[in-house]
C-alpha cells in the first residue's frame, strides 16, 4: 500500500478507535453528547487528513438522542504523485454511540456505495484489477456489529462485506473473554531504555496478540464472479486432484490432517460448482487460545479444528422447531427472553418464568425483561437472583436500585421486623457480618432496614466497619421521611434485641 493510502487508513482506523471505544446508552442531548463528540472527532481527523489528500463529503448528520451520526458523499483523492488513488463512499452510518460505560454495549458501522481506486495499492494494482475487473475495489455494502460485555470481557462479532461481480463474504465469532496481549511487553519497554556495554541502544517491537476463549466463529465466501476470471489464469494443473492432494501436509490422523481433508473436499466441490465455501468453529466447549504462541495458521487449524462445507453456516445454537410442543418451560421460558433459538417473545417468556421465580437463573431472567416496564417487580426479582449468587444478578440488583424511589426500594427489601438468620447475633464479629451481608445482598436478601438493626447492635459494641456501614446508608438516604420511619423501626427492634437477649454481656465476655 502506497504511503497515502497507509496514511488515510491509518486516520480512518484513529477515527473508528476512537468510536469503538463506546458504549451502547442513551446519553443526554447536549453538545458534550456521546454523537457530538464522535462528530467533532470525524471532523478533526477530515481535516487532519486535507494535508495529504483533497477530501470533501456532502453532510455530517448527528443523531445525539440515539448515539449515532452518518457520513455522506465522502470522497478523497490524493495529490500529486498519489493522484490516482480515490476513494469514495456514498454513506457510513455509526450507531450506538456513547461514553457511559454500561454491562452490555453495541456499536454498528454501516457503509455502503464505497469504492477504492486499485491505484491507491501502487505495484499491486494490475494484480487487484484482475481480481476486480475493473479500476476500482467496489464494496456495495460493508457492516460491523460489535457486543461486548465490558465486566467479562466477552465479544461477539459480525462481518459483512459484499462486492457485486466478485464476492461477499461474510463472518462471525463469539468470544467468551479476548483481549489484546503482550507476553513481553514490560520486558521489551524496559530493555530498550537501557544501553548495552557500547552504549547502544537496542529496540525491539514488543510481541502483540490476542488471547482468550473462543466459543463459536465462522468464515463464508460465496463467488459472485471473482472465480470466473481468476479460472483462466490458473494453469492446469492448479485444479487437479493432485494439486489438491498436496494440500494435505499434515500427519494422518491429526486434527489438522482432518481439517486439512474437510478443506480439500469442499474446494473439490466449489471447483466443480463455484459457489460458497465455509468455514466453521463450533466447539462442543469453548476453546481457550493465545496467538502469540502461533508459528502460523497451522497451529490456529490444529487449535479450533475448523469444519469445511459449501452451505450456509449452521447457527451456533440449537433451534426450537415449535414452541408448543416444548416440554421443559423453564429452557423454553428463557430461551424466549433471550431470542436464543426461538423469536424473542418478552410476554410469554414472563409467563412461563413467573411460576418458577426462586430459581436463581430466572430470577435474573425475570428482573431483565421487567426491569424497563416494572421496575418495582423487576427489583424483587433482582433481590432473589442476587442472594442466590447469579453471575450478573449484584450488577442487576443495582441498576434497578439506581432508578428506584425509596418507598418503592424499602417495599421490596425485607422489613426490619425480619428475623435475622440463625447464628446472627453470636458475636459482634458475626453480627457486622450478618449487617453487611443484608446491605449487599450476598447470601441473603438485600435489606438496608434489617443491615442497620444488626449493625446497630454491632456498633454498640464499637466496631467500626459496622459504624462505615451505618454512616453510609445516612449518607445515602439523608432525611428521606420514608427511610426515616423504616431505620427508626430498626432501631427500636435493637434495642429490644440487646435487653432481651443480654446481648452487653455476651459481647462482653465473647460468648455466644
């Protein structure tokens, strides 16, 4: 690639960092919203790029209420010796644009009519031409989808590209945890600032990768005219079922050997008939992998065991043919609620979940669907999932808190009259655990009105994390009347706890 083209790639790729890096949210309609800033840096990075190349485009639209903008008419053409690369796109569309981190996120790009000049990839372009067959790379549409999860650090990813007369190509992956990673970062860093015995300075780039779990991924290419004029080209020989039988490398009997085979058989076919080759990872369990051990693409075949065909990609989850015919509510209910296998259905999912609401899991599922409509009724839920323990249930339980008024918050929570689980008051050390138990909600049901009659009782005694606990629901509900009366009912309920079960005696003497 020629330097103009490297240096438009690389502000692009600044432009898009800089978008990636947000979050799926609603954000406030203001000049500091998430949409303005990702206009102001498009804007800045446009004219940052005038230096090199004459750029103009016909309208920036910002959608600031629903974090998105769309760039149109763009078209760039270089100067002087690099007047012959061009580059035009009709739209970029980016959406879900935000800067308050949230769980869950999603960021869209969308660009469609886009067109790069073969000439923009100097020596290359007579070779790209043939490809193409004409003077430019046509990409009618091009989309990225990007989930991420910002606590687990999982990703899923989808890739469409499609360039009518050549091909469209299409990919996923679904990563349980990825993340970049250097396994001699700190060490190379280090190196480098410091001299050897001649002084020198020696530099070395530290080694860069990407490491995680790979729960499913898939690859599709399907020929749309690129074969027919790259077939010509080809000697022979190239099609031959020895060329093909070369490709087999590998030991017989290995994982690799099979890939090797699955390959060999579906370009056997896509020569017989052009149409598409698919490539496919679907793990029975997630497959935990680190590149910067790889020598090569090999080692990545051996590793996922990728699967070959010339169909469509089979979905990565097990489909429910009907509904009504499903025996197990519960996998239904919750296969409902997610769109996982069936069409989401938030109503019926409701129902068939509401009778089993002590389930951990379904709790969960029942606070999610709720939580935008009943946030009252998604709270309770939240409170079972997260005393159960529930991956996500603690981070539920206090968005919905987030959003709650007091009385509604108090409502839902357990009463102070609530008796405290057994083995409570045996010690101060078990009553400040007790208290912060109820006040997170680990083990047992949140309940600020329960956590300060049993840190009241604790405090007595001069502990101090049990004085932290109650200075931070006063710091937090102030003189709210409504939590006024649910903490002076507490208060009454410990002191009538410590006469009636002598509890200045028992902490005294450290008995239970």
């Amino acid at each position: 690639m020629r330097p103009l083209a490297r240096r438009l790639a690389a502000g692009a790729a600044l432009s898009l960092a800089l978008a990636g890096t947000a979050h799926a949210e609603p954000a406030p309609t203001s000049v500091f919203s998430p949409a303005n800033i990702a206009a102001g840096l498009v804007r800045g990075a446009i004219s940052y790029a005038r230096m090199v190349a004459d750029i103009r485009y016909d309208g920036l639209e910002i959608d600031a209420q629903r974090g998105g903008l769309v760039l149109r008419d763009l078209h760039v053409a270089g100067l002087g010796r690099h007047k012959n690369c061009r580059v035009t796109l009709g739209r970029l569309q980016v959406s879900g644009l935000s800067l308050w981190n949230q769980a869950e996120s999603r960021l869209r790009l969308d660009a469609a009519d886009l067109s790069i000049a073969n000439n923009c990839f100097g020596a290359n372009a007579a070779m790209i031409g043939v490809v193409t067959g004409g003077a430019s790379i046509p990409l009618a549409a091009l989309s990225v989808d990007l989930r991420q999860a910002s606590g687990s650090g999982a990703l899923s990813a989808d890739i469409q590209a499609i360039s009518p007369g050549i091909a469209r190509i299409e990919a996923s992956a679904d990563f349980d945890y990825v993340s970049l990673f250097s396994p001699d970062f700190f060490e190379k860093i280090t190196a480098a600032s410091q001299p050897d015995e001649t002084g020198a300075v020696t530099e070395e780039t530290p080694q860069i990768g990407l490491r995680g779990t790979l729960r499913a991924a898939h690859l599709s290419a399907e020929n749309l005219g690129v074969w027919e004029r790259l077939k010509p080209l080809l000697p022979p020989e190239a099609s031959s079922p020895e060329a093909l039988q070369a490709l087999l490398t590998a030991e017989p009997g290995s994982a690799l050997h099979q890939s090797q085979q699955g390959l060999v058989r579906a370009l056997r076919a896509f020569m017989a008939e052009p149409g598409l080759v698919t490539a496919e990872v679907r793990p029975a369990e997630p497959v935990a992998f680190d590149t910067t051990l790889w020598a090569g693409p090999e080692d990545a075949a051996a590793l996922f065991r990728p699967q070959f065909s010339n169909g469509l990609p089979t979905p990565p989850v097990a489909l429910i043919a009907d509904p009504a015919t499903h025996q197990d509510n519960r996998a239904l209910g919750l296969a409902l609620a997610e769109g996982r296998g069936v069409p989401q259905n938030s109503r019926r999912a409701v129902e068939l979940l509401t009778p089993m609401r002590e389930d951990a899991e379904v709790a969960l599922a029942l606070a999610r669907l709720t939580a935008g409509t009943d946030p009252a009724l998604a709270y309770g839920h939240a409170l079972r999932a997260a005393a159960q323990g529930v991956t996500g249930g603690a981070a539920m339980l206090e968005r919905i808190e987030a959003g709650l008024a007091t009385a509604d918050l108090l409502a839902a929570q357990e009463a102070a009259e609530t008796a405290p689980p057994e083995g409570s008051f045996a010690s101060t050390l078990a009553l400040r655990d007790a208290a912060l138990a109820h006040e997170r909600g680990e083990g047992v049901m949140r309940s600020y009105a329960l956590a300060w009659r049993l840190a009241a009782l604790a405090a007595a005694a001069g502990d101090g994390p049990a004085q932290a606990l109650m200075a931070r629901l006063e710091a937090r509900f102030g003189a709210d009347p409504i939590w006024l009366r649910a903490r002076d009912r507490a208060e009454e309920l410990a002191l009538e706890d410590w006469t009636r079960r002598k509890l200045a005696q028992r902490l005294a003497e450290g008995r239970p």
